[in-house]
C-alpha cells in the first residue's frame, strides 16, 4: 500500500520534536527525562550497590540491571496492567543490553548499578526513549562510559522508508515495521536491532541507514542536555 | 602534531575528544581511541602535565585509603562492626582498630558503637575486591553526638572544604557552627541555634549547586553577609 504523507505531515527522515534534560529526579544518582513526541521516558540510576541474591554479583564487575516500565495511565487508550510482565522484562533486558558494549563498571566488582525507565506517556518508540533516558542518566551519575548510546526507531509504513514511527504508524492499515535501533553516535556501532514485521533485504539497509542519521540529531540533544545543567553561569 | 582540544577545567561530556596526538595521556575518566583521548565521563577536565584527567562531577563515593569520612554503624559481628560509608559496600571496623580498651571475652560491643550511631572514621584500606577496613585510631575520630547531616556530591568536598580549609572556615566563622566534612559527601554540622545550622546548610547546598563556576568563595562570603544581617534584626 502507499504511503506519501505521514499523518502528522512530517517529512519521512523528519523526527518528532525531542526535549532532553538531565538532573530531575532527586534522590537517583543520576537521572533523565527524554521526550520525543509523545512518548516521555524519565530514567533514575541508583548505585552501585550491594546485590543480592549473591549468586547475581559478578566477582570483575558490577552489573548493570535495567527496570523498564509503562506506567498505568501511560498509553493512549486501556490501562495498563502494573508490573513486570513479559514484554516489559524482555525490553529490560535488552536495554542491558544495548549499554553493555559502552558501560565501564569494574570499577566497582560484585555491586550493581539500578536504572529505573518509567514510561509516564508513551506513543511508540518507548524502548528507544528509554534507551536515550537512561544513557543520560548514566552520564549524569558519573559512570564512565566510551560514548551516549541514542536510539530511534526506523522501518517502513506501506511502501516507505521512515525514521521514528509513532502509534498512528505502527498502527498502519498498510502494513508497518518497526525497527527500534540504538547506535553509538562517535563510532557508528549498533547496540540495539529489533524487528517486527516483514521487509526487504533492500528497505532493511535503507531503514537502517535512515536510523542512524536521525541518532546522530537525538545525540545532538542529549549532548545539548548534558552541557545546559553545568552551563557556565555569569558571576554577577 | 599533538594539541589540547579543550581547555583546562572545562565541562566534557562522555565522547568528547580532549586531545590529539601521541604527546598527550589518558588518565582518570580518559582513554585512547587512535590518535586521539576521549573522555569516558561528565566531568571537569584537569590537565597535568602531559596527562589528561577528567575529575567526576556526580557519582557515589568511592572510597580511598586515608580518607575521613563519616559512617553509620549498621551491624556488628562477634570482634566487628559493619558500618555504612556511602559507597557501594560496607566497611568494616575491626575490634583493635576501634578503641584502646581491653574487651572482655563475651562483652557486648554495642557498649563501644551501637547500630545506628554515627562515627567519624578514617579509611585505613581499601581492596580492589571492595573490602574497606576502617580505624578509629588518629586525632579527632569519634562517635558523633548531636547535631545534623547533609549529604552532597562526594566530588564537591574539596569545594567545601576550599584551599587550606579556607572556605569551611569561613562557613564556621560567619555561623558559629561545629562542622565536619566526610570525603564521603556526608557533613555534619552543630550549631547553637537551629538557625545558625539552616544557614550553614544553606550555604554548603549553594557550594555544591555552584561547584563548577569560578569565585565561589567571595560568592559564599556575600550570601553569609547577607544573611546574617537578617538574623541579627
């Protein structure tokens, strides 16, 4: 099926208006909020801590364990039934894994390191949001990390390569793919690939090409977050 | 040919280049990727000769040998207490580095620390496993009494404490409070009226939201001026 004009009327490499800022929840170590659209992602780090049960610790390094959560009022239509279920584990533990090529915990052996993702709106592409939340608040909780990790999703709607699907998208009477994509933005590398749909060898390379250039305008946000909270301020 | 990218005591973001060139060295928060040194943190940059630090600006205590700091004492074992010094494990207070007195076979150790109790403690080890052993052993380390505790960014104490201890007494001078600064983030304060120690707390929490900016002290100096003209009237 066709698609020409995206049903919000952006342009199809064009993302949704992003707001980042870093530093809003109080007691966390570090902590984030990343907006895109409608989706907004708020992400706390705690730690590192002591972890038990002891058989978790890792004797080199601490581990990094991820909490990812669509709150109850967060989607557009039903409530959301609270707690883990198995899309929410799955989607933690692969934002673990997405962090595991940056993340440099051994400093800190046997400990682990909390990231709380709460999702308190979500219109598609909340993994990503959460994904680009919590690399802001691992940053900001001083852990050291080789680079930001920045996420969007990509895929195609009816016949058309786009970057950042929203609900109205997925939703597609034509057929939508999802790819959600996590990049590393200095060195081009992918920490995140899902799919979920069918595409073309072709379209799948355009998609992710499309993804990794729309990465590099979410790391220009979160750059931009990171240095507004320690602006240098005029004395007077 | 080898060149600074950034500046001394600048705010990096993890990712940024900090130097090209081999003439220059990765140290704390920096590594090596080609020619080039990236900070791996948010920080503030510190250029020491040809060595390339970036300093944390947030982040738990992590703990170093010969620091004071202030701990809770959580547990205790038969010759031992367990004490909670901010950082990602406990530390642990044996028996003989915790007092002079001869303990009695069987005797409770809670006559000595109780759970609960609050000590100022120095750092007597640190392993690369993450076992502190602490000691109570040096001038001036005691159970604390009184008084109240803030926490704030363990990174900021130096900032607090100033060059020769020049701000933390300016702090003391213009409140009249007792104050203890612990390498962990952890300060206590004792005044002689609740007001003095809000006016202390206060301009500690000013230190640690200004800590990055320049002519802090002068800065610090003018909010106590200020607001101790207003507690006189």
């Amino acid at each position: 099926m066709k698609y020409t004009k995206r049903i919000d009327g952006r342009k199809f490499d064009e993302l949704r208006a992003m707001k980042a800022e870093v530093g809003v929840v109080k007691n966390a170590v570090g902590s984030a909020r990343f907006q895109i659209g409608k989706t907004v992602a708020i992400a706390a780090v705690y730690g590192p801590k002591d972890l038990f049960p002891k058989f978790l610790q890792k004797p080199q390094s601490a581990r990094l364990r991820c909490n990812y959560n669509m709150m109850a009022f967060s989607g557009s239509g039903e409530r959301v039934r609270p707690g883990a279920n198995r899309r929410s584990k799955e989607i933690s533990m692969v934002i673990e894994k997405a962090f595991e090529p940056v993340l440099d915990l051994s400093e800190f052996p046997k400990a682990v390191v909390d990231v709380y993702i709460e999702l308190i709106q979500t219109d598609a592409g909340t993994r990503c949001a959460g994904i680009c939340a919590a690399s802001l608040a691992l940053a900001d909780a001083g852990f050291d990390m080789k680079d930001l990790v920045c996420a969007v999703s990509c895929g195609l709607v009816g016949d058309q390569v786009v970057v950042d699907l929203d609900k109205p998208e997925e939703d597609f009477e034509g057929g939508a793919v999802d790819i959600p994509i996590a990049m590393l933005p200095r060195t081009g590398e992918i920490t995140l690939l899902q799919l979920d749909g069918e595409i073309s060898k072709e379209d799948l390379k355009k998609a992710i090409e499309a993804g990794k250039e729309a990465c590099k305008k979410i790391y220009e946000v979160q750059k931009a977050a990171l240095r507004a909270k320690y602006a240098q301020e005029v004395v007077a | 040919m080898s060149k600074l990218v950034i500046e001394e005591r600048q705010v990096v973001i993890p990712g940024d280049t900090l130097a090209e060139g081999m003439d220059f060295l990765p140290g704390k928060g920096a590594f090596r990727e080609g020619d080039n040194i990236i900070s791996s943190r948010l920080g503030i940059t510190n250029v020491s000769g040809r060595i390339v630090n970036v300093n944390a600006l947030s982040g738990r205590y992590i703990p170093r040998r010969d620091d004071v700091v202030i701990g809770y004492v959580k547990d205790m074992s038969y010759s031992s207490w367990f004490v909670d010094v901010g950082c990602a494990y406990e530390a642990s207070l044996s028996m003989k580095e915790a007092t002079a007195d001869f303990i009695e076979r069987g005797s409770s150790l809670s006559d000595y620390f109780g759970i609960g109790e609050i000590i100022l403690t120095r750092i007597s080890n640190v392993t690369k496993e993450g076992n502190i052993d602490l000691t109570m052993k040096a001038p001036g380390l005691r159970k604390l009494h009184g008084g109240k505790i803030i926490e704030i960014t363990p990174s900021k104490i130096p900032r607090v404490v100033g060059k020769q201890g020049s701000m933390i007494s300016l702090i003391k001078d213009k409140t009249g409070c007792s104050i203890f600064a612990g390498q962990n983030g952890r300060i206590w304060i004792r005044g002689a009226n609740p007001e003095a120690e809000k006016l202390a707390t206060e301009a500690i929490q000013l230190i640690n939201d200004k800590a990055h900016t320049s002519g802090l002290t002068e800065r610090v100096g003018a909010f106590l001026e200020q607001h101790a003209l207003e507690m006189q009237k």
